[in-house]
C-alpha cells in the first residue's frame, strides 16, 4: 500500500525529528511577529470580551445570587462560613461564589478560543505559511471545513470533560503540574495536526503523517500543553485575582490565543514540511529509472 506503515516504523525517531522541530519552532517564532499573526491573536480577544462583557452583564448577577443561595443551603459551606466568622474573616465567605464562577468559567474561555483559533484562525494562517513558504504543494482538501469544525467540537468537549472531572485531583500538588499540559497537549495533538493538513494533504496522507510523525507531534503538543498551562497562573493570586477579574479575564484569553496561535503556526510549518518531504520522496521513487538485471547468458560470459 502507498501509505502503509510497518511496526518498526510505527512513529518516527524523536532525535532524528529534531532539527525540523526546531526549526519549524523558529519559523513559527518569527511568524509570530507579523501584523497578519498579530491581528489573528487579538480578534479572538476582541470577539470572546465582547462576548463575556454582554453574557456577564445579563446573567454574572444572577448567576451569582444562585450559586450564593445553593451554597448557603449546604451544610458544609455554612460550617465553614461561621467558623471564619468567628477568627474573624467573614468577608472570605462572600468571595468563595465568584472564585467558584471564575474557576468554572475560565477553562470554557480557554477551550473556546481554542475552538475559535481552529476553525476561523488555522486556515488564515495555513493560508499565510503556504503562501511565503510553499506555494508549489498542491492542495488536496483531504477534509472539509464541516468536518475540521466536528472534529475540534468533539476534541474540545472531551477534553473539558476531562478537565471538569480530573478538576478535584488538581489540588495534589503533582497532579496540578501534570493533568493541565496533558489534557492541553492531547487536545492540541488533536486538532492542530488535523487543521494544518486539512487543506493540502488527502486523507491517507494525513493518517500516514499523524502516525509517522506522532512522537515528534505529541512532544510539540506536550510543550505547548505547559504554555497553555501558563496563563492560569494568572488566578494564582489568591482573592485579589476575583477583584482584578475584569483585567484579568480579557489578558488570559489574549495569552491563550496567543499561545495558540503560535502553536498552530509550529504544526503548520512542521507538518507542511513534513508533507512536503513526503510528496518529493514519492515522486523519487516514481522517477527512478528501473535498470534491467542482465541476462543469465550473458552474467555467464
């Protein structure tokens, strides 16, 4: 078969994969600092602060008094509640619904701009690298847009299940350093390697590439799995992130499209590449002349 792969060529070599990881790192680095790149990681800021400023301005409040009222019903909470009333912090009460909502909210904000960053952004810049760096690779629209939009959606909504149930482990210290950047680097696995050759590569090609390249992939996505993991950080700082929420909110998304977007320009120039190197070796093989093996008469002389 064209694209079939053996057992011992399963995935490929990590260190022979370096040097096109890092130069598509370097690459991608650079195109990070072009207005066209700029501009692609601001507007998910603009459209997802536009968003939340209107959902918070009709349903923060309410959401707030209904998360305040099911808190107060709990016995729990309510023991807790009297207990930092009484070594004098009371007010602390008051902050645990909003922390709640925030805490909630802001892994659904990371996995939207993921989701917008995927299915509007990734052509562009797909569009930006094929243009500067290869515009001889021909195009083979191994999927459709529907299709690129339905894989992201099911990758996203596993991956924030998994994050929603994984959530109560995060606080074991090893475990808040470990589930985050793997959870963000199968989910960039996933769709980012899918969206850089949905417009060039036809689907064999892609399932071979995805395959034959998974290890140096997953070692891409597990680095940016941790710069995902980064702007959460962000709400490390205890109850004066709740005050600084309107602040920090809209900096958090730019962070984590921004991170995207960089990550998404990294698998473009890898993938592409590697695509590329494919194609050329392919049409080696077709080329080559096939010279005859000579008659036995005449090895015989």
């Amino acid at each position: 078969m064209a694209f079939g792969i053996s057992n011992g060529a399963a995935c490929c070599d990590w260190r022979g994969a370096m040097p096109k990881v890092l130069s598509a790192l370097a690459r991608a680095v650079g195109y990070c600092l072009l207005p066209q790149a700029i501009w692609i990681s601001v507007l998910p800021l603009l459209v997802a602060t536009g968003t939340a400023a209107v959902l918070a301005h009709f349903f923060w409040q309410p959401a707030q008094e209904a998360l305040v009222a099911f808190l107060d019903a709990s016995v729990v909470v309510s023991t807790m509640g009297a207990w930092l009333a009484a070594v004098g912090l009371p007010g602390l009460k008051t902050m645990l619904a909003p922390l709640i909502l925030i805490v909630v909210l802001t892994p659904v904000v990371a996995v939207s701009s993921v989701l917008l960053v995927s299915t509007t952004m990734t052509p562009a810049l797909v569009n930006l690298v094929a243009r500067r760096r290869f515009p001889q690779l021909q195009r083979r629209q191994g999927t459709s847009f529907f299709a690129s939009v339905a894989w992201a959606c099911l990758s996203s909504v596993l991956a924030l299940l998994v994050t929603v149930i994984s959530s109560p482990m995060w606080i074991v210290p090893p475990l808040v350093l470990i589930l985050p950047p793997a959870i963000w680097a199968w989910l960039t696995y996933r769709i980012m390697a899918f969206d850089a050759l949905a417009a060039h590569a036809s689907a064999a090609e892609r399932q071979a590439l995805m395959q034959t390249h998974r290890v140096a992939l997953m070692g891409m996505a597990l680095v940016v799995g941790f710069l995902g993991a980064a702007p959460s950080l962000l709400w490390s700082m205890g109850l004066m992130a709740i005050a600084m929420a309107p602040l920090l909110l809209p900096v958090s998304v730019w962070l984590y499209s921004l991170v995207f977007v960089f990550a998404s320009l990294w698998f473009i120039h890898y993938c592409l590449d590697a695509l590329h190197a494919q194609r050329q070796a392919q049409e080696a093989e077709v080329f080559t002349p096939v010279v005859p093996e000579p008659p036995v008469q005449e090895l015989l002389l």
